[in-house]
C-alpha cells in the first residue's frame, strides 16, 4: 500500500482556510482532515474531538513534553498542535492529510516532512483581513488588532510555502486549490 502526502493549508486568521478545507474534504473521499489539538477555549458550537481536542495548558505541555505532536505553536497566547500518532496512521492507510494549521506549525511540518506540500492562503490585503476578522463577530479589538499584528508576520513568511493563492473571490482561490490538490 502506497504511503499517502501531506496538505498544509496555513495562512492570516480570517481569510478563508476553513471554509476552503471543508471544501476540499466534500470533494476528495482519500483527504482525511487531521484534528488539531489547543488549549483555547472551545466557542459555542465546537465539540471537542470534531472540531479541536480540547486541551488545558498543562495537557497540552505533558503533549510537548512526550513528544506527541507532530508540529505546534503559541498563536495568540493559545497552544495549537498536530498530534502526531492520527496523522501517521493515516498516512500510512495511503489516504492524504489535509493540516489546517498556522504559519510557524506549517515551517515545523516541512522540516519534518519535506515531501509536504505547503499551501499559503493569502487575503486580497490587511483591510479585507480586519473586515473579515469583524465580521466574524467572534472577538473583541484587541484580540483583532492582535491578529492582524501577527498576520504582517505571517504574510512575510509566503516565500517559504510551495504555494501561495490570493483568496480574493472564494469560487476562484478554490478551484487553484483544488487543481494543486488533484495534481500533487
């Protein structure tokens, strides 16, 4: 049985991986979409072990300690992190992972797998990015103008992915991904 590939998603918060991953999962039945763990609090309608494993900082650090992540990051005083054992069991059924994840996770997942494939998701620019981020309605100014702080970082580090799209228009930064996906 072949061994399947990474897909890292990664970019800005608020400029669309979610979505565009929920996307791609309804359109490629060997994309398994690997859960991360944090130690964030969970928003009103998250579940834990669907949409993140929930973690407390002290769970979180036992997970760092032991080795157990394949990748993870401090975002915005929060822990996030792939635990490793579910993305290697996956990858060796010969389906793919698909890691939805921040910017410095995705750099730790390349040095690790070199054979990952990368994907930068970047907004049209910083003024889309806050309006989206807004509109959510999920966080306060600071945590935004947190965010967006973190983001000027984020989008410097674009050259180091395999590939960048602009999520300008959903439709269209969804078919460049789809036809990367199909073709890697």
């Amino acid at each position: 049985m072949s061994s399947g590939r990474i897909f890292v998603i990664s970019g800005p918060s608020g400029v669309g991986k979610g979505t565009l991953c929920k996307k791609l999962l309804l359109d490629h039945d060997n994309l398994v979409l690997s859960i991360s763990a944090t130690s964030r609090p969970q928003r009103p309608g998250e579940a834990d072990e669907r949409d993140y494993f929930f973690k407390t900082r002290e769970e979180f650090e036992a997970m760092i300690q032991n080795g157990e992540l394949l990748e993870w990051a401090e975002y915005n005083g929060n822990y996030y992190g792939t635990p490793r054992r579910a993305v290697e069991a996956v990858l060796s059924s010969g389906s793919h992972v698909l890691l939805e994840i921040e910017v410095q996770g995705a750099l730790q997942v390349k040095k690790q797998f070199p054979e990952a494939v990368l994907v930068f998701i970047a907004p049209p620019s910083l003024g889309e990015l806050e309006a989206r981020l807004r509109g959510r309605g999920t966080d306060g100014d600071e945590v935004i103008r947190e965010r967006l702080r973190i983001s000027e970082w984020e989008l410097a580090q674009q050259a180091c992915f395999d590939c960048q799209i602009v999520n300008d228009e959903l439709t269209t930064c969804y078919e460049s991904l789809k036809a990367l996906i199909q073709s890697s």
